[in-house]
C-alpha cells in the first residue's frame, strides 16, 4: 500500500508548488546539524544494507550531488541512524522494524524525493532536478542540508509504525496526517527544518490536519514542552491503539485529561507561539 501511497505524496507536493516534501530551504544551520549525535548504543545497529545507485550519471544534478556526498552509503546509513534514534529509545525495542536493504537512486524526474516498497526491501528516490534547484548559488551547505532534510523525511516512512483502524493515507485524514505529520517533525528535530516556532519554514494553518510541516512542528513543540520522548512515544501509540486517532495518541501519551486532547493541546500550542492571543 505504501508504494502507491508514497508515490501520491510526491504528486500532491507538487501539484502545491512549493510542497512540503520540498523544503524551502533557508539558511544552512550547519550548527543545528552538529548538535545531533548518534547515540552509542545505536552505532553498531545494521539498518538495513544500502544500495546506492545513480540512474542520471549525465546530468549536473548527479556531478553536484557526487562531489559533495562522495560515499553516498554510509551518508545515508547514519542519517537513518539518526532517524532510528529519534523514532525508537534503542535497537532492542521490538517495534524496530527490521530492514534488509535500502535502495537509494539519484534520478532525473520532475520531483523531489519519494520513498517506495515495504516491508523489509524499501527505495528512496532523489531528484537530480531538486538537486540542481537547491544548489543554486553554489552553496555546499545548503544543498547538505536540504538532501539530508529530505532523507530525514523519507527515512522516517521507511521506519515509522503504522495507525490502525483510523483510514487510508489516500484520504487525507488521520493516518495520512499520521504519516506526513510524523515525516516533518523528524526532519524538525534532526534540525533540517528551523527550529525556532517563528521561522518561515513553519507555515500558518487553522489546524492540525493539514498535516507536513504544520502537524510536524505541533508535534515537536509537545516534545519540548510536555515530554521529552514524545515523538517516539506517539510513534509507539501506533502499535499500542487498536483504534487510533490522533486524539486518542496524545491522551495515551500524555495522560487521559481534557487538556491533553488534540484540540485543546493545538490550542495551547498557537498560544504559546503567539500565533494567537
Ligand atoms: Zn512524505
């Protein structure tokens, strides 16, 4: 289900223009990216074999991305550590999906990035385009930073669990909010979006639902501010609930009161980051 859903997602970001798979990328906070560290007791955790392979050698994109990520593998496998870290407290967590392989292809199309397959054998494609378009000006760290914002997003649909019983990605509802919510807080607070609540990356919405970036730093704010392991214990709640909701996830998490129901929590949060009186 994933291969069409994820392929749909890509499609939707674009058909928005400047989508949220795509991220405008702003300053290169490279100090950001250093504070992240791999915890020991993920160093030697095998997240699946990494397969790279470039499907567009002739193009710019491919020149600029190889000279600036000359061992594409290892690149990637510790950005999936990383994301690893941030999903789960550690590798003996049953919960941890076991990969084998990871195929990973710079490719020439009119997109961003999209992850496809399922189960143990999943693929993450890489536009040879956005790299052109990220790369303009020639910033090294910018382009570093956006390729690895991007794998931050794509990395956590390979590893994240799944809600059941709260629909299907294609309606846009719950699940798919779940799904791409989830997506963008990781690559937050791998610190490849701004974490600052009053930065343009974080766009302006009515509500929750809108999912990306908007659900993305909603849920990163509850991690600074209500529990420190939030992320991974809403990720967990998708295994935990039969019937999941994003109202029942954050009761679960935080303790069944009234002010930790989604509403009132989204609430509380557009307060806090004076988005509303
Ligand atoms: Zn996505």
């Amino acid at each position: 289900m994933k291969k069409v859903i994820f392929l749909l997602t890509v499609l939707l970001s674009f058909g928005l223009g400047a989508g949220s798979e795509a991220s405008a990328a702003r300053k290169a906070t490279s100090s950001q990216m250093q504070k992240l560290k791999l915890k020991k007791k993920w160093r030697a955790y095998d997240p699946g074999e990494v397969f790279f392979r470039d499907n567009a050698p002739q193009t710019e994109g491919s020149k600029i991305y190889n000279r600036i990520i000359p061992e594409p593998a290892p690149y990637i496998r510790e950005n999936a550590l990383l994301v690893l870290q941030t999903l789960y407290r550690g590798p003996k967590d049953p919960n941890v999906p076991k990969l084998k392989r990871i195929y990973y292809s710079l490719d020439d199309y009119n997109g961003v990035s999209e992850k496809y397959g399922h189960g143990d054998h999943v693929g993450i494609r890489y536009s040879t385009r956005w790299i052109e378009r990220s790369f303009a000006g020639g910033d090294t760290a910018r382009l570093d930073y956006e390729t690895r914002g991007v794998l931050y997003h794509e990395l956590t649909h390979a590893y994240q669990l799944e809600p059941k019983n709260c629909g299907q990605y294609t309606d846009g509802g719950e699940y798919w909010c779940f799904i791409e919510g989830m997506a963008d807080a990781v690559r937050v607070a791998c610190g490849c979006f701004e974490q600052d609540f009053q930065s343009k990356d974080r766009p302006r919405a009515e509500t929750w639902r809108k999912g990306y970036r908007v659900a993305g730093y909603f849920l990163y704010w509850i991690q600074l501010n209500k529990d420190k392991d939030f992320l991974r214990k809403f990720n967990r709640s998708a295994a935990e609930l039969e019937t999941w909701s994003w109202d029942a996830a954050m009761r679960h998490v935080l303790g069944d009161r009234p002010e930790n129901g989604v509403e009132a929590l989204w609430a509380e949060y557009r307060r806090a980051i004076g988005e509303v009186e």
